[in-house]
C-alpha cells in the first residue's frame, strides 16, 4: 500500500533571506555587536557607572585626573577628572542617532529624488501650465487640478518675491538720484508685466531625470570635506540665523541637529542614482505598463509598484550610510566642527585625547576601537544583506 508523502513546506522570501543571512558568519557577528551597541544606547542610565559630566569637586580633586583604569573606573579618567567608560557609553548615543537619523533622511529623500527622476527620465514633466491654456496632455505627479492650481501658487509667489527684492533696490537708487536706478525700474516693471501675461498662458516643461541628475552631478564635484568644515563653522554662529535658532531650540544638543542636517544635505546623492537606475529598468515591466494602462495614477505606478521592488538595495545602502555617517560624525567631532562637549561623542573624545597622549595613552584606544568596531560592523552587516538579497547568491 503506498504511503502519500508530504508536500515540502513553501518557503517565503523572509525564511530563504535569514536562511541566506545567518550562513555570513562576519554578518550574524556584527548583527550582534550592533545589536548589543543599541541595547548599550538605549540603557545609557543604567549602565554607565557615573555621569559622563560629573567632576570631582573638594580640595584634593587633582589626584582624580588622568586615573589609570582601575576597578572603580575601568577604563581611567580624563584630563577633568570624568570617567572615560561612562562617557563611551553616552557617546554611544550621538554616535548611534547620527547615523541611523542620517541613514533614514537619505534614503527618504534619495528615493525621493531617484524615482521621481527615473520614471519621468525622456517624459519632460508640465511643471507649470499658465490659467489660460486648456490642454490636459502630459505627465503630472498627481491630479491635473491640484496639480495646476499648486502651480500657480509656486509660479506667482517666486515672481512677488523675485520682483519685491528687485524693486526695493530699484527704489533705492531712485531715492539716491542715479540714472541706474531708473533704468533699473524700468527694466523690473517691463520684466514683471512680461513674467505675468506669460504666467497666464505660457507653460514649463522640466525633464525631471535631467534637472536632478544633472544637480547630483553638480553636488558630487563639490570637494565635501572643506564644504562640511565650512558649513559646520557657519551655522554654529550664534550671530547666523540658524545657528541662533537651533541653539535656542536644541540648546547644548544644537551641534548634533546641524551635524545631521549638514550629512543628510550630502548623503542622499547615492541613494538617489541607486534608484533612478532601478526605476528605469523597472518601469518597462508589464506590471507597471499595465497599472498605466489600467487608469492608475503616476503617484500609485511610482510608490505602490516600482519603489517596493528597490527595497533590497535600499536596505544595504541604508546599512553602508549609517556607518558612513558614524565615521564622518566622528571625523568632524574631531578636527573641531562637530559636535562640540560637554555632549560626549567618540570624536571629541578623542580631540582631547591627542593633547595627552603621552601622558594618559588609555584615553585614546576606547573611543577610536568603538568608532573602529561599529563601522566596522555595519559594513559586514551590509555585505551580509546583500549577499542575503541577492538571489543568485549561492550563500
């Protein structure tokens, strides 16, 4: 009599991906090291044995400055009497926010960027179509209606601002006497009567592939290192409107919004041609020529059937940025422009650590082996992933 035999078990794309993962020995290893720097983060409080801030106070508070590890402070003091561990342990914190808040807000915005680019690339976009023009032909990134009267708004309003700054210096060469300021009114009046009638019946094509490609192209000359350093420096400004804004907002955490902010202004370049060269490819299959056909809009063919089939790299270059943006952080942190203390990070840890380094070499090795080691682990991480994701893998 012949037994049935069961059907083998079907295995889903997450079981056949950890399958994958936890064959990447390096991977699993960081996977771990990552995960216990978290839970480190996380339980800050807790964990450190004193205030990262604290310093020794009474008369003799000299003999608690450059302490060698010890049992009550394992791995010594500083030049102000803080415990190193302690400080590692919140520095894990900035170190960690920075990255991951840089690795979100780049991928956001690169994917952003790169799909908007790759699905309109050869399909010039009618960015603006003037109140007086009747067709409907084109591509549009949501409803023909919305779409215009958003245009409008945008059109109008850069023309107001365009013509109030030209004018206010018109007036003043008028007030003055000079002959410029007169042509220069007459120039501003023509050239607005002129920007207005054509705002009622002209219309803008912009090819979106070539506007953002060719602004990442730009963006990737610019030397980023001195551009960081400069940029740092300035919005750190109390006399510069944002800085003033940002420290009376974040206060002595100022210096970590604008570290973020400067590394996600730079970071989404990637990510960005990562995608368009996917949504290129992806937007000539039959599923996305038949959602176009079945009526659906750009918006729903873009972010509903193209970007989630861009997920697997996405999810490696997150990975890879976050240990990029750690390693940035702490170059900044560093050399000065970063963050500045009393919040403790690994790089200006060891800023003042290279002023003693002959006389307390222990202050050093923490904070550069806990940079080593996380970016370290998050480049394992992504290989992993990618090896994991990548279907013709043999892992």
């Amino acid at each position: 009599m012949a037994t049935a035999t069961a059907s083998p078990k079907p295995r889903t794309f997450f079981s056949l991906f950890w399958r994958r993962l936890r064959r990447h020995k390096m991977a699993m290893a960081s996977l771990v090291v990552i995960v216990l720097l978290v839970l480190m983060a996380l339980f800050a409080p807790w964990i450190a044995p004193y205030d990262p801030t604290a310093q020794p106070t009474g008369e003799d508070v000299g003999a608690y400055y450059f302490l060698p590890p010890s049992p009550e402070h394992p791995l010594g003091t500083d030049d102000l009497g803080r415990d190193v561990l302690s400080r590692i342990i919140y520095g894990s914190r900035i170190s960690l926010l920075v990255g991951f808040a840089v690795a979100l807000s780049s991928v956001i915005i690169g994917t952003l960027m790169g799909t908007l680019a790759g699905y309109y690339a050869g399909r010039p976009l009618r960015f603006y179509l003037g109140p007086l023009r009747r067709e409907k032909e084109g591509f549009y990134p949501f409803s023909f209606a919305l779409w215009r009267v958003f245009s409008w708004v945008l059109y109008y309003g850069v023309l107001y601002l365009a013509v109030s700054v030209a004018w206010t210096l018109a007036a003043e060469g008028i007030q003055a006497g000079s002959l410029w300021g007169y042509l220069g009114f007459g120039l501003v009046l023509a050239l607005a009567l002129w920007a207005a009638w054509f705002g009622l019946k002209g219309e803008i094509r912009l090819d979106l592939d070539v506007a953002i490609s060719r602004l990442i192209d730009f963006m990737l000359t610019i030397p980023t290192l001195p551009l960081l350093l400069v940029l740092s420096a300035l919005l750190r400004d109390p006399e510069v409107a944002v800085g003033r804004w940002a420290q009376e907002v974040f206060g002595d955490a100022a210096s970590v919004f604008i570290i973020i902010t400067i590394l996600v202004f730079f970071g989404w370049l990637g990510t960005a041609r990562l995608v368009r060269g996917s949504i290129l490819s992806l937007r000539e299959m039959d599923y996305a020529t038949a959602a176009q056909a079945l009526g659906a809009t750009d918006f729903r063919i873009m972010f509903r059937h193209l970007v989630p089939n861009t997920m697997a790299p996405l999810i490696v270059q997150a990975t890879l940025q976050v240990g990029q943006a750690i390693l940035v952080e702490a170059a900044l942190s560093f050399l000065g422009f970063g963050i500045q203390p009393p919040v403790a990070t690994w790089g200006n840890m060891l800023t003042n650590a290279q002023e003693y380094i002959f006389i307390a070499p222990w202050l050093a090795l923490p904070p550069g082996f806990m940079i080593f080691i996380t970016v370290l682990a998050f480049n394992y991480l992504g290989d992993g992933l990618r090896d994991a994701l990548d279907p013709r893998s043999r892992l």
